[in-house]
C-alpha cells in the first residue's frame, strides 16, 4: 500500500519536529550560550539583576543543547602531554631501599655488609658480602613485599626478588607495575583538572588517551603555551633542613642527604637532608601574598598535623636554616627566627605577582606524581575559527541551494518533496549532534556538505525506479509503491557500507578526525530515515489528496 | 520541462572500449604508484613531526624576507609558502611555515616559538599567528600507523560485507575499484605535492565509503538482473545494470560534485586539500564503479545459478564408475 498507517504518520512527523526543536538553539546559538552560561552562574548559587536578564535571553522551556564547536572552530589550545609513570616507578624503589637496608642490617652476622649498586631505574641492587646469606637476603626481601589490591582479587606481591650470587635485584612485579600506573594516572588527571579549573576557562577537555597520556584541549585560551606553563610544573614542595652551602656542584653531599641549586644565586648549592619536615601534600591553602617590604610572595598555611610537626621543628631549630625546596630547586632557604606555631607563613623568592599567582594555584592543585612530556600541540586564534565557520556557512548555503535547484529541475514535484526532507535533515543532524553534545569540528563541515550532496541519493534511487517502473505501464500508486520497495536494497548495502566506513573512522581517528566521523555517521542515519519515511510520507499524503491518474517523476 | 543529464534510455556499452578504458585504469594506477615513488608525499606534520605556523599580515608576503629573519635560528628544515584564497580579503596576506621537529625535543619549545615570531615581526610589524601546531616525532610515527590501520580496516571490512551480501567476485571488483581510488587518489597528492595530513586520510575513507555506495548500486541492479534474465550472457547483464542506474549514478555525482565545488570554492583554504581529495575521489570512484568493478566481475566470471541446490545433486555423479 502507498499510503501511510495515521500511527506510523504521526511517528514519523513527530520524530522530524523532535528532532527540529533540539536543533533549534543552535539558530540563536550565542544568545542561547549566553543564557546557559548565565544559568549555569545561578545554579551555582550566585544571583544577579544581570544574570538573570541574560538567562532570560532565552525560554526556558525550549530545549537549550548546543552543538559543541571543536577547537579549530572556536579556537584555544590542543595539549597532548604523556605522564612519565616510570618516575613514579624510580621514587617507588628509592622509597623502598631504606626498608631493604634496613631488614638485612637486622641480619648483619648472616648477610654480612649490605651496599647498594648501581642501576636501571626500574632496578634496585643491593650486594651483600656473605655468599652464604644469599638464600636468608632474598627471604628476608621477599617478605617485604604486600599483597597488591587488585580488582582481579588474586594477591599477588607488589615486588619481585632475585638473587645472583651476593647481588640482590628487587624489581617491581607486573600487578604492581599496572596498579601503579592506573594510580597515577588517575592523580594526573585529577591534578591537571584542579589545575586547568583554577584557571577558570570554560569547558576545558581533560581525556585520558591510551595507557599513558592526556589530551588536554581548551577553549579560549590565546596560547598553548599559557596551558603549558600551568601542566609544566611537577610543584613538588618540600621543606627541608640545611646541612650546609656550597659553590661545588661535584660535591658528595654524604648518605641522606641531597644536593640542589639555588633558583636566585646561580652556583649555590644546598645540601639538604633528604627526609622533609612537611611536604606540599599537607598545605590546606595558598594564595598570592606580599611581604614586609612588599613583594609578591606565596602566603600557605599547613594542616592541623603538619602544623605540628612544623611547629615543634622551629621550635627545636631556632637560628638554623631551612629549604624550602620546589621541584628540586631551593625557592628560598629562610632563618628560623622564631617558633612558628601557627603553621601558616609565607614564601619569598624574587617573584612577579604572575609567577606567585601561579605559585599558589600549583600548590593548591597538589603536585603532579610525574613529570608530563609534551607530544603535541596546538593553538588555533579565535578569529581563524570564525573564518571556518563562515566560510564553511557560505559553502553550505551555495552548495544547498545549488542541490535544490538541480533537485528541483531533475525531479520536478518529487525533487521539491526530497528538497523539503533535506531541510529537515540538515536540521535532524543538528538536532542529534546537539542532543548527544558531539563536538562540530571544520571537516566535520565537510562531513554535513558531502551528506547535503548524498542525502539525495537515497531520494534519487528512489524515484530513478519508480520511473523505471512506470514504463512498465503500472499505475502511478504501484509504481511509487514498487520503486520504494526494489530501491530499498540498493539503499541499504550502499548506506550501511559508507556507515561502516564512518564507524572505523570514529573509532582509529583523533580529533578533526573523529568530528568528520560523526557528522558522516549521523548524516547517513538522518538521511536514510528522511529519505524512506519523510519524502515517502510528503508523496503520500499528497497522492491522497490529488489521486492522481498519471504522474511524472 | 525535465533537466535530464542522462537520456532516458540508454544503451552504451561499457565494455566495447574495454581493453582500452580498462587498461588506462591500470596504466593510471601503475603511474601513480611511480609518482609515489619518485616524488614522494608532502607529508604534513601531522606524518613527519614539526612545527607548522600560518602567519597573517596586511603587508604582502615576501617569502625571501621572512626566510632570511628565520636563517639564523638554525631550525633546520624550514619551508614558507604564500597561501592564496578567494575568501581573503585585499589586506590579508596569509602565509605556512613550516619547521622540522627540533632534534631531541617532542614539541617545539616555547623559546623557540617566540624567538620565531620575533624574528617576523622585524619583517612584518604588524604580523600576527592564527594557528601554531607542534606535533611531536613519536606521535606522528603512531598516526601513520593509525592511518594505514583504518584505510586497511575500511577496506577488509567492505570485502567482508560485500562478500557476505554478493559472491566473491564482487567483492573482488569491488575492492579493485576502491584500491584504484585510493591509489589514483595518492597519485594526484604526490604529482602536484599537495600537503598530506591526517584529514586527507579521513578523505580517503570518505572516498572509500562513496565508490563502494555508487559500485553497490551497481551490483545490486546486476543481481536482480542476473535472477531476471537467466540466459542472457554476463556481459549484457552487467551491461544493461550499468544502463539502468546510469541516470542515478551521475544524479548522485552531480549533487555531491555541485556541493563539494561550493566548498572547495568557498570553503576557505584550511580544508581546500580535504575537500579537494574528496572531489577527485568521487570523480574517480564514479568512472571505477562502470569501468573498473565490473570488468572484474566480468572476468572472473559469476556463478549464475541462485535457485535452490538440485535435489538429485548428490546423485549427479552417480554413473561415472560405470
């Protein structure tokens, strides 16, 4: 039958003006940005005369997603950083010697004198002097190991123990190795959002790619490098005793104690115990502060706990110096003058307010447990963005009509049927890519202006048949009727292939990429269904009201 | 009045020509292969790694002066080319840089980029830098092998399909059809070293995706024809399949071909390269679906028998021993 069941009529009609609605904000799309963002600042608990003229902007009961505009649209920075978890793995095994030397000194009369070697990072080797001993050292290491916590629940230890002779290699076993990894990942990406967040720009994607990196991308934002200079920092803040100065950099600084530069007298050098008093970990606050004599300077305050700690130290240490040391690099190394009970102080350095501004968001966003490389990067100007899109508009809108017209010359009547489903499909593609939050990127333009050319095709197989099928001397109903059918096949392979197609781009692209994707994908599923059940429904419903006795396609 | 592009009824043969139309595929294939091969691709750094910086100023481009601010950086590798577009306006003079990545660095250091944008500020004072992009030589290494990865993806995946909804033969022509595309496709990127990125691969699968839609077509209208006309010889059949969807096939080029030029016009010349491999793949994949998918078909012939197995087909055999 050519006509329609009303059930299936109403279906059809309802599902195009859904899917018009949702499109709809994307027509007023800065008036509607201004509204969400402004409703987004209420929710949030502020008020204002203002906020609530701009939320206003736009009813509220209309649907109010927009198509997100990807990077090289709206401009801002592209970032792809790749954590260093092996840092993680090194300060893990460093941790984890004390312990060893520890156990095996227990034991002296058996292994004899224990003395670290060098070795890979990933490796801790310890010599023991009694060959002897071998077989009570590689017990008394194995017993160090915990059980690791996994998902899987099987215990397995977090370290791995051999023994060659008197050398004694401690190696991090494998569950640990990947529950390490997922930790610090994890912590990365928390990190880098507390840190990107303090900033305040809007919208910022922070995705974790692969098993060690993170695509940071942000909007707005002038310069890559401003991001960069936020991620790249570790902000390790430790304090630690003095043990003396030196201008030697060659000097041994002697067992538990380290070495390291000074940021503002280049050539000094501090020797530092290697055990903090307190670390960054156990600030509650910091933000910019300025001191006696007014200069920028890092105002922090410690912890309950930490402020104990670092208050019985001053005490004991009054008229001694102390570090305070930022990813093994003395800020400053201060006098203690006086007992500092209260935990909190300040930093000094020879800072900018920009640089202490930046200081005290590093700290309060916490450290980064390993230092980021940075693979890729991107920064598109906004105003470059603005010229995809119109352009990309302009291209759009002569390359739609252009299509109408042809449609319209090629196909009469039917072709202006197929021209009013590819209004409407242009406009379900928006209304799904808003629904779903996809991000519209410029070959995901593309990707909408190849549908416009191939959402017609559908249409075209169509009523090529039902003009084959009217030579055959049908009436125009089962002419219609039949073309429907017997296209209906040809539409499905060649659809379904180019979907393919678009799965496999979504799913190995990146980026740009991966928008072209999306928008092909959704257009070819936008377009089938206006297709076989929009332009059908219009000849329908216009086949019974005229009845026509002959028809020409 | 009707706009036919195609006369109602036609009745060309595809395949009188067929050794020479076959054989310029071929031809065309094998010359682009050699392009390939002695020219080489103009990678992007999306592929090579490095630093690309478009620049925009209202003085002209003077790609001498800006390559000698940049020569006592010692960046290596530097090449600047003037870019050119209709939708620019009179003042805007836009140009690419592009740089090598930096020995021993993943992306380009900060220093570096300010010290570039410097050194073009003393020629152009008023210069500014809509875009820089930086991709590190580990990341590009990978995104070649996601490339290949989905183009061969793309390409198992339809033999498998096409395989499972026709017989194998058509899955044979049309996967000829879609490597001589893609080849063909290459082939034009190497002749005139158009600039190869990571979009032009997404092209690429767009091209796959369109000539496997347009040869479906065919081969579709070719297995409802080979159930109609029993008797009739392969060669008609595909023949007249080819007639029959003819009208559709440039229908469908026609408007996809009309939207695409609006864009590569229009579009703006970020995506000129993507739009324009997409133009050209469909012009190419178009004249492999008539003449290339098919003569492989042709070829290698087609079993024509669909209706169910000969009950007495066990038996067939039955009195060679006698």
């Amino acid at each position: 039958m050519l006509s329609i069941s009303y059930p299936k009529q109403i279906m059809i009609w309802l599902t195009v003006v859904v899917g018009l609605m949702l499109a709809l904000p994307n027509g007023f799309y800065n008036r509607v940005e201004t509204s969400n963002d402004a409703r987004a600042l209420i929710d949030a608990g502020q008020t204002s005369a203002a906020l609530e003229e701009d939320a206003a902007l736009w009813p509220s009961f209309l649907p109010s997603n927009l198509v997100n505009l990807g990077l090289d649209l709206r401009g801002g920075a592209h970032l792809l950083v790749e954590v260093a978890v092996q840092d993680v793995h090194a300060s893990f095994l460093e941790g984890f010697w004390p312990q060893v030397r520890d156990v095996l000194a227990a034991e002296r009369n058996v292994v004899g004198f224990v003395t670290r070697e060098e070795g890979p990072a990933n490796e801790l080797r310890v010599r023991i002097s009694e060959a002897a001993g071998a077989n009570r050292a590689f017990e008394l290491a194995r017993g160090l190991g915990r059980p690791v916590t996994s998902f899987t629940g099987a215990a397995a230890s977090n370290i791995d123990v051999r023994i060659n002779g008197t050398l004694l290699t401690i190696t991090i076993s494998e569950a640990e190795m990947s529950a390490m990894n997922e930790r610090t990942m994890l912590q990365t990406l928390e990190i880098i959002r507390r840190r990107i967040d303090e900033v305040g720009t809007r919208e910022p994607t922070i995705q974790r790619q692969g098993a060690e990196r993170v695509l940071v991308q942000v909007p707005g934002v002038g310069s890559a490098q401003e991001i960069k200079d936020l991620l790249g920092t570790t902000a390790q803040l430790t304090f630690n005793p003095v043990v003396a100065r030196t201008t030697n950099e060659n000097e041994s600084p002697g067992t538990g104690n380290f070495l390291v530069p000074s940021v503002d007298e280049p050539g000094l050098f501090y020797i530092l115990e290697r055990r903090p008093v307190v670390t960054g970990e156990q600030l509650e606050n910091a933000q910019l502060d300025f001191d006696q004599n007014n200069r920028p300077a890092v105002g922090f305050r410690f912890n309950t706990s930490a402020a104990r700690i670092f208050g019985d130290y001053t005490l004991a240490n009054v008229g001694s110096p102390f570090a305070i040391v930022l990813d093994n690099e003395v800020i400053s190394a201060p006098t203690i003058q006086s007992h500092i009970p209260g935990g909190s102080g300040i930093i000094t350095g020879n800072f900018t307010v920009e640089e202490a501004t930046n200081l005290a968001v590093l700290l309060r966003a916490g450290a980064l447990p390993a230092e980021l490389t940075f693979l890729e990067e991107r920064t598109i100007g906004p105003e470059l963005g603005q010229d995809s899109i119109d352009a990309g508009r302009l291209a759009a809108m002569v390359g739609g009509v252009l299509v109408i017209l042809f449609m319209g010359l090629s196909y009469g009547l039917f072709g202006w049927f197929a021209n009013i489903a590819l209004a409407i499909n242009l406009g379900l593609i928006f209304g799904v890519l808003s629904l779903v939050g996809a991000t519209l990127t410029l070959p995901g333009i593309a990707g909408i202006v190849l549908t416009v050319g191939m959402a017609v095709d559908a249409n075209v197989l169509v009523f090529e048949r039902i003009r084959e099928e009217l030579k055959t001397a049908k009436g125009p109903a089962r002419a219609i009727e039949l073309g429907y059918e017997r296209a209906l096949s040809a539409i499905t392979d060649s659809n379904f292939t180019t979907f393919m197609v678009a799965t496999i781009l979504f799913t190995l692209g990146s980026g740009p990429v991966r928008g072209f994707a999306i928008t092909l994908g959704l257009g070819i599923i936008t377009s089938v269904f206006t297709a076989i059940f929009v332009t059908r429904s219009l000849i329908s419903i216009w086949f019974a009201y005229r009845r026509p006795k002959t028809i020409e396609v | 009045m009707r706009l036919r592009l195609v006369p109602e009824q036609t009745n060309i043969n595809f395949f009188r020509y067929a050794w020479v139309t076959f054989g310029a595929s071929a031809l065309m294939v094998v010359m682009s292969v050699i392009v390939f091969f002695v020219y080489g691709l103009n990678f992007g750094i999306d592929f090579r790694g490095g630093t690309s910086i478009r620049t925009e100023s209202t003085q002209s481009v003077d790609v001498a002066a800006y390559r000698e601010a940049l020569t006592p950086l010692e960046l290596g590798d530097v090449s600047i080319t003037q870019v050119f577009d209709p939708t620019f306006d009179d003042d805007q003079n836009v140009a690419m840089i592009r740089i090598q990545a930096q020995d021993g660095d993943e992306s380009i250091s900060p220093q570096t980029i300010l010290q570039i944008q410097d050194a073009l500020r003393g020629v152009a004072p008023d210069i500014t830098f809509p875009s820089v992009e930086s991709v590190g030589p580990k990341v590009s290494g990978e995104l070649i092998r996601t490339a290949v990865l989905a183009v061969l993806g793309a390409l198992t995946a339809i033999v498998i399909y096409i395989w499972l909804r026709f017989e194998w033969q058509f899955a044979v022509g049309a996967v000829a059809a879609l490597v001589h595309d893609v080849v063909l496709t290459i082939g034009i990127f190497a002749l005139f070293q158009i600039r190869f990125d990571l979009a032009i691969i997404a092209a690429l699968l767009t091209i796959v995706g369109y000539s496997i839609n347009d040869t479906v077509v065919v081969f579709d209208r070719a297995r409802e024809n080979l159930r109609k006309y029993k008797a009739k010889p392969l060669v008609e059949v595909l023949n007249l399949s080819a007639n029959e969807t003819l009208s559709r096939t440039i229908m469908t080029s026609g408007t996809t071909l009309i939207a695409l030029i609006a864009l590569l016009v229009l579009g703006g010349d970020v995506i000129r390269g993507f739009v324009f491999a997409i133009a050209w793949g469909i012009i190419v994949g178009t004249y492999s679906s008539l003449y290339v998918a098919k003569n492989i078909v042709l070829m290698l012939g087609v079993k024509r028998d669909w209706s169910k197995k000969d009950p007495a087909a066990g038996t067939k055999y039955g009195h060679i021993d006698t």
